[in-house]
C-alpha cells in the first residue's frame, strides 16, 4: 500500500462517517418534524409542518444520495441544521417537550 492509497482510503472513510452522521441526524429530524402538532409551527413564527417536512425530506434524500460534502448534500446539511439549531428547540418549548429531560 502506497502512501497516497493510504491518505485516499482515509480520506473516504472521513468522507463516510460524516455523511453517515448527517443523514442519521437528517432522518432524526425529520421523523421529529413528523410527529410535533402543525399549529406549533405557525405559534413560533416559523413555515408550516408540511414545508419543513417536505424540507426535511428532501434533505434526507439528497445527504443519502450524493454524501454529505456534494453539493445537494450540503444544501440538505444546512437545512438539517437549522431546523435541528432554530426550529425544533422553539417548536419544543411552546409544547412543553425536551428531548433530553423527562417532563
């Protein structure tokens, strides 16, 4: 094994794991989309349910298909994140939810 094969296994299995972590974290967020109240959304100034999920979506499908680093990818990367980053902690705290402590 030469070194460059070497530094390009590594640079896959890099590419791998991120791209595994991202469409995990997609699908996560997507099934959490899924199951919250529609009026939950609107009550946070945020889109509806149905665009976030068909957002959601969209994303899942592109980070799957073309990795996370392509560029469909890193659009469905960005949407994940803000959903993950500003919608879900508003759209769980006007419903009383947190995802890590019991209530």
């Amino acid at each position: 094994m030469t070194i460059a094969s070497f530094l390009d296994y590594g640079r896959n299995l890099v590419l791998l794991v991120i791209t595994l972590a991202a469409g995990i974290a997609s699908a996560v967020a997507l099934l959490h989309a899924a199951l919250q109240r529609p009026d939950a959304f609107p009550a946070v100034d945020r889109q509806s349910k149905v665009f976030w999920v068909s957002i959601l979506a969209a994303a899942t499908l592109f980070i799957w298909l073309f990795g996370a680093i392509g560029m469909l990818g890193l659009i469905g990367v960005v949407a994940m994140l803000v959903y993950l980053v500003d919608v879900r902690p508003r759209v769980d705290a006007i419903q009383g939810k947190s995802w890590f402590s019991r209530k």
